[in-house]
C-alpha cells in the first residue's frame, strides 16, 4: 500500500493517538494471555522477572470432626393451654403474667357456691340411703324383710354414693391447678368473667426441659442414634452452643423428602431458651486425622480439577487433590498433599507450575481441631 502526503493528511493526531493505544493495549493482553499459559501448561520463569513473593504452611494432620447439620424449631417438652373442664365465673386468680409456678399451684378459682350446696344434698341424700339400705339388711336377716326391699335399698344407696363423688369431682374442678411447673404465660380471663369448659386462661410450659425436632437426609440413617450429643446454636443467641442428646429417631423415613425425623432433648441451664427459638443443629459423626488447608489456598485447573501449589526445592509445583468435608475458611485434603509438604496459601495465581518462587513467611503448620461437615457431609 502506497502513502501518499494525501493520504497522511487524513489521519489526524487523535487517531493517531487511539491507534497507538490500542497497539499497546494488545501488547500487554499478549504478555498477559502469555504468562498465563505458562502459569497453566508449566513454563518456566522466563524473561528473568524477579520469582514471585508467596506465603506457605507446613501441611499437617489434625482432628476433625465430620459433622451433620440440621434446623428446628425448639419445643418444651410439655406446653399446654389452660381451660376449665366446667362452667363457671371467676372468683379469683392467683398468678402473674410471665410468672414461675410450680406443680399443684392454684391458677384460678370458680364460682363453688352451687357446687357446694349440691354436694350437701348429695352427702344427705347418701346419709339416709345408707340408713335405709342396713334397716332393710336387718329385716331380711331378722325374716321381715324381702330380697327385693334390701335390693333397692342397696341400689338407692349405690346411687347416692356416686352423685356424691361426681360433686367432690365438679368441685374439685372449681379450683384449676397447674398440673406440672413451669412459665405461665399472659392471662386470658378477667375476675368476674364467665367462662364456659374449654375456655383459654393461660398458656403453660415447662421451660427447664426442652426438645428441638429436626430432620437429615436418610443418607445419615447409620450415622444417627439415639444417645448421641448434639449441640445446638439458637439465632436469637449466637454466642451461646447449648448440648443435647437424641432422644429418639422415627423409624420411618419421609418419602416425601427423603428424610429422617430426630428429636434431641436439651437442658435449659442459663434460663435463656423460650419454646420457638429458630436453633441449628449439629451432630458429630464421626472423627478422623486429616490435612485441613485455606480454602483461598486451592486453585482449578483448565479441566475442573481442584488442585494446589507446594514447594519443592525452592519451586512451585501444582498438584491436583481431592476434597472432602469443608467448613467455612477451610477444606479437607483426602488425597495430593501429604503431612510435612509446603503448601502455597497466598500468591499462588502468580506462580508458573515448575518457577522458582520466593517464600514471604516461614509458617510451621496450623494444628488443632476442626469442624467439618454440614448437611452435605462430603464433597
């Protein structure tokens, strides 16, 4: 192609300018694209750049703890409303709203009156049934009498003892009783008030002995039992892990999800826990010695492949592994990397598989326990 000094005259200084940046845009998208694929396919530290600056750890097994995670919704173990079994007003009320009671503790009184005067008819009406049933004995054994006449005396009086009990039951109801201790709730009923049986007066729950029900994929169905510890993490109470033990497993899964119903039951030995607190559940399962790594640590390759880089004689290389359980910040390293290896935690994606590298850190390892699992226990 011929320039003419026509044809330069076109290009203004502007273009002149974007056509330059352009060019050195493509260069540095060259350089780039290049390295990377050194990074990618093992070149080596070509060029003579100065080796990378990249933190490591001494890889090291510790004790983790595969876990099983679950959520529910935490329960008392008894939890009841409080409703008369008869009809009557209110003649007293004897607890706070909120308040601890105890087993037997009057919660409310009815109106007894009527009770009470039905139970002297009754205690009467038993008093001279009882007389007529012994003269009508004592006549037949004396030869004046008849079977028949003892017989309905004995019957009269039979009668009479029941309605007598029937009364003491009905007034016995008139006084309603807490039938276990716990938190009653707010009160429902007002004195004065005309309550019919069934009526609501208060809710009742025993709050020191609590359950929480919840449910795993039937994949865990060998790896919970009953017996086993539990701890649980309330969201309304994050800093506080409360524990708990199974106290059943329904034996029959869900064919809807798949999924096996657990009940624990815990202890609530702060006070703090209410029934309906939102709490995550979380089972041991078992416990085994493994190389956990930072997950920031671990790099994928061109095909899908986990892998990480270790150093080896002062140079990177790239080694694919396998995963197991992970826990937030950290992975489990079944296979690739072995106890003792260095293991490049941060800097890694700068690295070229086979370079040289240049450690910033000299970290001796990262021991302790950790907790791994979750409601997808592996990978």
């Amino acid at each position: 192609m011929k320039f003419d000094a026509q044809s330069l005259k076109t290009f203004s200084p502007r273009s002149v300018l974007v056509g330059l940046g352009g060019l050195l845009v493509a260069v540095i998208a060259v350089v780039f694209v290049y390295r990377l694929y050194g990074v990618i396919m093992g070149q080596g530290n070509e060029g003579g750049f100065p080796p990378p600056v990249v933190e490591v750890i001494k890889a090291s097994k510790e004790e983790v703890n595969l876990r099983v995670s679950a959520l529910g919704t935490l329960q008392a173990d008894q939890a009841i409303t409080v409703r008369p079994e008869i009809t009557g007003i209110v003649t007293s009320i004897e607890f706070t709203d909120g308040e601890r009671i105890e087993k037997d503790d009057v919660i409310i009184t009815l109106d007894d009156r009527d009770l009470k005067a039905r139970l002297m008819q009754a205690e009467a009406r038993l008093t001279l049934t009882r007389a007529n049933y012994q003269r009508a004995e004592r006549l037949l054994k004396q030869g004046s009498g008849t079977a028949r006449a003892r017989d309905e005396a004995l019957n009269d009086f039979k009668s009479a003892e029941a309605e007598v009990a029937a009364t003491e039951t009905a007034l016995d109801k008139a006084t309603i009783k807490a039938p276990f201790g716990g938190i009653i709730g707010l009160r429902q009923v007002s004195l004065g008030q005309f309550l019919t049986a069934g009526d609501p007066i208060a809710t009742l729950a025993d709050v020191d002995n609590l359950r929480i029900d919840f449910q795993v994929s039937e994949v865990f169905l060998t790896e919970v039992g009953k017996g086993q510890p539990v701890n649980v993490i309330f969201d309304a109470l994050p800093e506080q892990v409360y524990e708990g033990v199974i106290s059943a497993v329904d034996p029959v899964v869900s064919v809807d999800g798949r999924a096996l119903s657990v009940r624990a039951v815990l202890q609530n030995v702060d006070g703090k826990l209410r029934p309906g607190l939102f709490g995550r559940v979380e089972i041991v399962t078992d416990t085994r010695r493994s190389i956990m790594l930072p997950e920031a640590s671990i790099v994928t390759t061109p095909t899908g492949e986990k892998a990480v880089f270790t150093v080896v004689d002062g140079q990177a290389k790239m080694s694919p592994v396998t995963i197991g359980t992970r826990i937030p910040g950290e992975v489990e390293i079944l296979s690739g990397v072995e106890d003792g290896d260095t293991v490049i935690v941060s800097g890694q994606l700068k690295v070229q598989n086979g370079a040289p590298v240049e450690i910033a850190n000299d970290d001796s390892g990262n021991a302790g326990v950790s907790e791994a699992g979750g409601a997808a226990a592996a990978e």
